[in-house]
C-alpha cells in the first residue's frame, strides 16, 4: 500500500522547508563568526559593519521563523555587548 498523496506532499514541502532553514542558519552562523574575528582583531570599525549584518540577518531569520524571536534577541543582545566591551 502507498502513501496517501497528502502525505507525499508534506514530505516534499517538509525536506524543501528543511533545506532553505539549514541555508539561513549557516548563514547565520558564518556571519557571526566573522563579527567575533572582528571583536577578537580588536577592529573596531569592522567589527560595526559585521554587528549590522548580523543584526539584520538574524531578524529575518526570525521573521522566517527559523529561530524564535527571543533567542535572536537574546543572541543580538550578547553580540551588541560583545561590540560596547570593546571600548
């Protein structure tokens, strides 16, 4: 006996939703780590630009819902502190 078509459906639009939220966390995960190389080179300029990017990054990421939105605040909040502790 097969899978209902609905069922089919589901796993099709499941493994596409799968793939595009891996894509946005990499994404995420790559820029934060180009911000925290900024902090740790004490680039203060560079580590602004990076702040920005991530900032904007992580809120479409939670507009997308791949992240909650608390824990994308919670993150923003530490990496902003991060970039005012290097003052």
């Amino acid at each position: 006996m097969s899978i209902k078509n609905s069922a089919e459906k589901r796993q099709r639009q499941s493994e596409v939703r799968r793939l595009k939220n891996r894509m946005v966390r990499s994404e995420v995960r790559t820029e934060i780590k180009k911000f925290l190389g900024a902090v740790e080179a004490r680039d203060k300029e560079k580590a602004g630009a990076a702040f920005l990017v991530c900032q904007k990054i992580l809120d479409s990421a939670a507009t997308k819902g791949v992240f909650h939105k608390a824990g994308v605040a919670r993150k923003k909040s530490r990496l902003h502190a991060r970039l005012n502790a290097m003052v």
